[in-house]
C-alpha cells in the first residue's frame, strides 16, 4: 500500500495547516485523504495534481509553481512510485524534483528527495551510486547540523556498504550512524532504532557475531517495546533474530522472528513481508531446521515476490535456500543442482553472500564424495569471505577445505 504517499502527503497538508477536508474539496472526500495519509489507498488519476494544487494555493503558502515540474508534484509522484516498487522512476522523478527543490532554494525538499534517489539505487542494486548519494548526502551542511539526517545518511552508506561486500566500511559508517543518532535530540525514536539495526547487521555479517549480540541485548531491545510504529518495531526484532541465529540460539532466533512476523503485515508492505520471510528461511536453514515452518517461509517469499517482482538477488536467495533445503532433507543431488545455478550468476551477489553460496555448495559436493571439488570451492568461499572482511567467517570454511584437501592427498 502506499505508506510513503502516505506520509509524505501528510506532512504536506500540515505543514500548510490545512485539514484533510480542505484538502479533498472539491474533487475527493475527507475520507479518501485519511486513507490515503494511512497508506491503506493508492492515490486515483489525477489525485496527485489536485493535491498539488491545493496546497500550492494553501493560505498564506508562498506562491510557487504547482504544476507537474514542481518539487511538490515530483516528490508525490516520486513517493507513489516507491510504494509501488518502481524503482527506476522512482529515482529519476527524485533526481528530478530534487533539482527542481534546489532551483527554490528549497534545501529540506532537496535532501528528502535525494535520500529517496540514494534509497532508490539501493534497491536497484547500484550500490556504487548509492554510496555516492549517500556521501554527499551526509557531508551537506544541512547533516552536519541535524543529527537525525546525518545518522540516516551513515546508515544508508553503511548498508550500501553491505551490500557491495566492504564490510569494513559497513561497520565504520554503522558507527558513525549510531554516534549521529545518539546526539539527536529525539533520541530513543526510529532513526535510534535503524542505526542499532545497522550496526548489529554490519558486525553480524563480518563475523563478530559477539559485538553485534550486545548491540541488541544492551541498546536495541530495551527500545523496540516502546516504538510507536509496529513496522520499525518488526523490523528490529528481525534483526535480533538473525543475531540469535547467527551465535547458535536457534531457539531465540525462532522467539525474535515470530515477534517481528506478528507486526509486519503484508497488507502493509508485500515487498517487506517478502524480504522477512526469504531471509527468515535462510537463517532457519542455516541452522538446521529444515521443518514446515521453514518450508512455510520459502513458499510465502515465493508468493509475496510473484506479486510484487523479484529482483535478481532474490532469485539467487532462493536457489541458495531450496539447495540447502535439500541438503537437509539428505537430497544432495538436487541440492548441487541447485545451489550450482546460484553459483554460476556469484557475481551478482555481494562477497559474503557468494562465499555462503560456495561453502554450502562445497558441503554438498563433499556429501556426495566429490572432494576435489568440494576442495575448490570451499577454498573459494575462503578468499570471497576474506575479500568482504568477514575474517572470522572464513575460518569455518577454511578448515573445511584443508579437512578435504588432506582427504582428497590422502
């Protein structure tokens, strides 16, 4: 649905100080705002327009050109076109509005609609341009005077980061976001929150599984009871959960996940929801638990994703967890299968994430008496961890591949 049409509109009809009625007359009901600003309605032909001319001729407003040029209608455009996944315009009615923001010396509609330009290459898997946004984006002054901003700009890099496989930098600008959001003066709120979830996220993946645990036992957890918005609440508790799996507590983990899987609704987010449940069976997988609820999870990622489109890492995602499945269940044919297929597009996938790909392909070689194999592509799965600065996760591998190589001189 369209959460952030929602509350974009919604901060534009009060910051004009109009009410929802005056802001529907003549062409909608009050109503049909209030469903709109709750993200529970995508906006109708035309709605956008006449949104934009209502508040561009607000009282008192200063008077601007309110036509389909204006940063107001680019950034609504730009927001709908978010909420709907599409990505691609999305960033280029963001690039678009931001330059028209800055033609108005508009500096606060500029940095809004840039962040959702870098947000947009993020999800387009452009982490280079990503990272270039967001950079810019926290160095500008209007950061460096606000700590919100500048903390959701480092959190942003630091994902960016990830993604690309610089785990090191992913943890520095994770650090740096939770400084930022420390300073805020809203502290304790959302921005806190995602910065404590990108930290224990960036450790998580760089192996220092420990450090990330006492972001979420110590900071993350004492606040995810008091956030107001059950989707960042979710969000959080996902989190945690992919820590717990990740230090062994399979029973934790499963505890943290079921929490954060009654507050992320489908209804309001499909995409979200998608995402949770693909990367839950991961970390189910990971550990072992190749039960319904895992296979659960796979099949509703599957459906969810079918619906709202699936990128290209969501396909490889996919092979990797039904390749592990079917090495749990003792299918180790199937699961080479499937896990080479995933192996073959490795370059699509981020360092860390074709490392977990060659390692599990590697097990399942192995389980089939293919050492040599198995040999190259653990040893391979060594040098891609190492390559992400996930250090403490190469060792893992690295002793499974020398275990084999002795086997296969042997």
């Amino acid at each position: 649905m369209g959460k952030t049409f929602g509350e974009k509109l919604r901060t534009a009809r009060r910051g004009r100080f109009l009410s929802r009625a005056e802001l529907a007359a003549p062409m909608l009901r009050e109503r049909d705002v209030s469903l709109l600003e709750a993200g529970r309605r995508e906006p109708g032909p035309g709605a956008i327009q006449h949104f934009v001319q209502q508040l561009s001729t607000a009282p008192g407003t200063l008077r601007r050109p309110g036509g389909t040029a204006s940063p107001l209608y680019l950034s609504l455009s730009a927001s709908q076109a978010w909420d709907e996944r599409s990505y691609r315009q999305c960033l280029d009615q963001a690039l678009a509005g931001a330059t028209a923001a800055l033609a108005e010396q508009d500096l606060n509609e500029w940095w809004d609609l840039s962040f959702l330009a870098a947000r947009s290459q993020l999800k387009l898997e452009n982490y280079a341009g990503c990272i270039e946004q967001a950079q810019l984006l926290a160095r500008h002054p209007l950061a460096l005077r606000r700590d919100a901003l500048r903390a959701r700009a480092r959190a942003l890099l630091a994902t960016a980061y990830q993604g690309s496989g610089n785990l090191v930098q992913a943890v520095s600008h994770a650090k740096a976001a939770v400084a930022a959001a420390e300073a805020a003066p809203a502290k304790g709120g959302v921005v806190l929150v995602e910065a404590y979830q990108c930290l224990a996220a960036a450790l998580t993946e760089s192996g220092r599984v420990a450090e990330a645990w006492e972001i979420c036992r110590v900071l993350l957890l004492p606040l995810l009871d008091t956030v107001p918005d059950p989707t960042a609440a979710g969000k959080g508790f996902w989190t945690v959960g992919n820590v717990a799996f990740r230090r062994g507590d399979s029973t934790g983990g499963q505890a943290f996940h079921q929490r954060a899987a009654s507050l992320l609704s489908p209804r309001q987010d499909l995409g979200l929801w998608a995402s949770f449940n693909k990367a839950s069976a991961s970390m189910r997988l990971s550990s072992g638990l190749h039960d319904d609820m895992t296979l659960d999870c796979m099949q509703r990622a599957q459906a969810a994703l079918a619906v709202v489109g699936e990128s290209s890492s969501d396909t490889l995602d996919l092979l990797h967890s039904r390749g592990r499945w079917q090495h749990l269940r003792g299918n180790n044919v199937e699961a080479v299968i499937l896990l080479s297929q995933a192996y073959a597009e490795r370059e699509r996938l981020a360092p860390q994430t074709a490392a977990e790909v060659a390692l599990q392909l590697g097990i399942s070689l192995a389980s089939l008496g293919e050492s040599r194999q198995a040999a190259e592509r653990l040893q391979e799965s060594v040098a891609l961890f190492l390559r992400a600065g996930a250090t403490d996760r190469s060792g893992h591998a690295k002793a499974l591949a020398e275990s084999l190589v002795q086997d296969c001189q042997g």
